[in-house]
C-alpha cells in the first residue's frame, strides 16, 4: 500500500519540563511519614478539593487530633485510616503550572513489597524516606534494591522527621552518606538527598526557615525540574499491535491499519520495519495520528501504521525497525517479583502476557532467589513465595520478541497468569535469553511442553 501525507510535520522536538508527565512512586518503613509526605505535596501544591480537605478534616477529628492527617489524602481503605497505614498502592494525580504528575504511594510493611513493586514498575522516579531518628533500616536497603532491579533512573532519599532531630546537619548527612553508598553499590545512577519535615512543611515545597544549612531544591522544586526526557524517547522504535484497522467503506475501501500505542523511540514514513514474530519485511507507507496523516510519531503516542505491502499482521504482533529487531526466542530468563499469594513452582504451566501478546509458558527452573537483605542468591528455592523476588527460566509455546529490561523498561517486560482464573502471578523483568538449552522435551497429553 502507497500512501502520501498530505499534512506532514517536521520529526517532534524532545519534550521540555513544562510539557512532561512525571511518573513516580514513594516507598520507605512502616511510619516513615510516606503518606503524610504525599499529603503535604497535594495540600500545600493546591492540589486538594475543599470537600476532599473537609473529609479529612472530619476523619482527623473522629479520630481525636487537633489538625488536619494530611495522611488521609491518600490512605483510602478504611484498614488504613484504622490503623494508620498503608496497605494498598494510592495513586494520585496532581499538576503544577511547570509539569503533571502521577504519584503512587506504597506501602512500608515487608508483606506488601509486592505492591512497591507495582507502583515503582511504571516509575521515573522513586522518594525512599528514611525517619531521622532511625537512619537507614532494613526495609530502606529492601526498597532501594528493588528501585535499582527496577531500573528507576532517578531516586530521591527524603530524610523526613527532621523536626524532630532538632533539624541537625550532622544526622542528615551522616544518612545521605550511608545510603548514597549503599545505592553505588546497587548500581543507581542518581541519587539526591533532602531533609524535610513532611509533618511541618519544611523542604516539601516551601524551603525551610530551620535548615538554613541545607541550599539544595525543595522536594517539589526537584520534581519539578528532574529531567524525564531520557526515558523511551531513544530507546529501541517499538510499536505492538493493539488492533487492526480495516473498515472496507466506499471511502475507505482498502485502508488497512496497524493501530496501537508506540512503546518506544519513534518511527517515520519510509523506515523500512519488520513484523515480530513472523520476521517479514515491509516499509512503512503512512502513520495516522489522531485521524490525520503525519510524517513522523514518537512514544507514547497512539498511532496508526501502514505498510507498504500487505502481509500478515494481527493483535500480538510486534512492529519495528529492520536495522534494529530483537531476536526472537522461546526461551526466557528474566528477574521476576512474585506477586500472587499462591507461590510460583518449577514446571507451573502459566500464560505469559508480553506487550498485547499472551502465550502458553512452562517454568522450567528458579535457579535462585535474592536475599534483599544482603543482595546474595540463595540457589536453588525450588519456589517463589508472596513478595519474593528471584530468577526464572521460562520456555514459551511460540517465539517472542523480548528486548533486554535493561535496553527498554516496556517491551523487556512481562507477567505471568493463572491460566485457570487469569490471575496475575508474577511480573518479570528479562534477562538474557538463554543461548544453550536442553533438547525439548516431548508434549504431554495437555500441550504444554514446549
């Protein structure tokens, strides 16, 4: 199919500051003040509804206090506001005139780490707080190793209840220090430490009248200004097919489109690409985005590819540049956090989801798990239980095209499913696929021996 654009558009220049949403996550121990830190950044950013402000205000005084829980913001479960945690992921949406924001407040205990890894997975940045008084703690390493595995390019140590330290350089710096090291050693490639008091106001987004030592930016200064441009933008072109566009009008009679959202980097008219898992070869004749014709489109827009020759595509399939496929392959070894209450056993028959595609997937092995704790391997577990995070080896009934999580944060990613009730299991982040396997084994009755 041939098609000339009628409106074409230089290639879009990389987003500035002003126009970008910033996606990111808290984390830290149980009473660390997370919640409450949220809470201050929506109050004091005019961010909060009066009839949102007035439940809390309702809720704080049922409660007994004198003032506003700014904690309430965000905690929603009636659990939470019982007991004064956070159990479940809170998203928010807030904007400043300078950026949009979404935020995800995650909660401390150890038994939801599972849910700090769904709020960070989607994350630019990740705020670990640390209480002052308490320094860096066991759950502060956990979440800081889980940001790192993550790939979380920027993280924020916001060492909180500073006010109650007596607002002393010394101890801020003497835990910058400690976890600045401890994120080295993880390989984070970015850290920047703020003292604050999320309670008072103090670094959250005015600066602090007590801490006239500190001349670093505000916490909302530093969300502000962090740049997120580096993202998908010049990744690996990645376009996954979310669905087929063929309306056989009189005005349409043989339009047919590629439609879905550009998971990375940016494709124009001409490139030649190829189709995954298929391998074949085309250009590309047109893009179509938002119902007219451009010349070029970038992540995260949702356009509509066509192609100059008309060959097999369906939902599922993966479009990219010929010059830069990724290798397809049924065999997969990846970093997983397991999520699902029932564990993740060797040679569990599971669906795997990868992009708009789901197969059929074996765990062939866990060659170990990762002790957060102190980073080292335990081999050989032989399972997976709730919050574990370890290596898994999966064979897939047909070949994908997984790139590396390390080259790209959306297609070097998958979960795996309950094939029975569609339950999510585990999310897997993939390693390198695996050269040198086994010859396959014979399928049993059921087909699932790949």
């Amino acid at each position: 199919m041939t098609r000339t654009t009628e409106h074409s558009e230089p290639l879009p220049a990389e987003p500035s500051a002003s126009a970008t949403l910033l996606r990111f996550a808290t984390a830290g121990s149980v009473d660390d003040g997370k919640s409450t830190l949220v809470g201050r950044l929506l109050h004091d950013s005019k961010s909060v509804l009066a009839d949102q402000l007035e439940a809390v205000e309702r809720a704080s005084a049922h409660r007994g206090q004198d003032a506003p829980d700014l904690a309430l913001l965000t905690d929603g479960l009636r659990a939470e506001r019982e007991q004064g945690i956070t159990i479940d992921v809170a998203y928010r949406y807030f904007a400043t005139p300078r950026r949009r924001f979404i935020l995800a407040d995650t909660p401390g205990h150890v038994q939801y780490t599972r849910n700090m890894v769904t709020g960070a997975s989607t994350a630019e940045l990740t705020v670990i707080l640390v209480d002052a008084r308490n320094g860096v703690v066991e759950q502060t390493r956990r979440h800081a190793a889980i940001a790192a595995l993550l790939r979380v390019p920027h993280v924020v140590l916001a060492v909180n209840k500073m006010d109650l330290a007596e607002y002393r350089e010394s101890v801020f710096a003497a835990i910058a220090g400690e976890f600045t090291a401890y994120a080295t050693e993880l390989g984070i490639p970015e850290v920047t430490a703020i003292p604050i008091s999320a309670l008072a106001g103090d670094n959250v987004v005015e600066p602090s009248a007590h801490m006239d030592w500190y001349g670093g930016p505000t916490v909302l200064e530093h969300l502000e200004t962090v740049p997120v441009s580096h993202d998908l933008a010049h990744c690996h072109a990645r376009l996954p097919v979310q669905y087929v566009i063929r309306p056989q009008t009189a005005e349409h009679p043989d339009y047919r489109g590629y439609a879905g959202q550009i998971a990375a980097g940016g494709f124009r008219v001409g490139d030649p690409v190829t189709v995954l898992p298929s391998g074949r070869t085309t250009r590309l004749a047109g893009i179509d985005l938002l119902g007219r014709p451009v010349d070029a489109a970038w992540t995260p827009q949702s356009v509509t590819l066509l192609l100059e020759d008309d060959i097999d595509v369906s939902r599922g399939d993966l479009i990219v540049p010929s010059a830069d496929a990724p290798a397809t392959t049924q065999d997969l070894e990846a970093t997983v956090c397991h999520v699902a209450d029932q564990p993740l056993g060797v040679g569990q028959r599971v669906l795997l989801k990868h992009g708009t595609r789901t197969v059929k997937a074996i765990v062939k092995d866990i060659p170990s798990r990762l002790s957060l704790d102190d980073l080292s391997p335990h081999p050989r577990p032989g399972r997976l239980a709730a919050n574990d995070i370890g290596r898994v080896r999966l064979r897939t009934a047909e070949p994908l095209p997984a790139d590396e999580y390390a080259d790209s944060r959306r297609t070097g990613s998958f979960i795996l499913i309950d094939p029975h009730d569609g339950t999510t299991l585990t999310a897997g982040m993939v390693g390198a696929s695996l050269t040198a396997r086994p010859a396959p084994e014979a399928a049993d009755e059921d087909g699932w021996d790949f």
